[in-house]
C-alpha cells in the first residue's frame, strides 16, 4: 500500500464502516493506488488528483457528522450530572 492510498485508507476508516465500503470509497482508493503506482503520465496524474479531489468531496459530505462540544457544552454537562446526583 502507497502513502496516497494508506493515507485514505486512513481517513475514510474515521468515516466508519458504512462509508469504506461504498462504491465511492473503493473507486477512490482505485485511483489512490494508480497514483501509487506511479506508471501513469503527468496529465493523467493531473487528471486522476482532480478525480481523487472529488470522490472526497463527495464521501465528506456522505460522512456522519460529528458533534463538536467546546468548554461552555463540557461545563453544562457537568453541571447537569451534578444536579441530578450522579457526578
């Protein structure tokens, strides 16, 4: 495995399951392994990064979404739990 493709690899696992196995996750790691390969002209490399952009486009916004809590959500929960005694 090449650095392109660990390194989507890598990113589409912290998208979850449902998501590495779709059918635009596995056309993406196609192309991350042509571009591994390294066998391919500057403009079809030009071409397949573009590609490569777009399928990740694309699987971000199919990717669940993950809560963001900053310090006021994090004091908030806390000091819900201390309410009802289980803090």
């Amino acid at each position: 495995m090449g650095p392109v493709e660990a390194a989507l690899h890598a990113e589409l696992e912290g998208w979850g399951a449902e998501i590495v196995s779709s059918a635009l996750a596995v056309s993406a790691l196609d192309v991350a392994r042509r571009l591994d390969q390294g066998k391919v002209s500057p403009a079809s490399a030009s071409l397949l990064h573009g590609q490569l952009r777009q399928y990740l486009s694309d699987l971000r916004e199919l990717a669940p979404q993950k809560e963001e809590t900053d310090t006021v959500d994090e004091i908030r929960a806390q000091r819900e739990k201390r309410r009802r005694g289980t803090a």
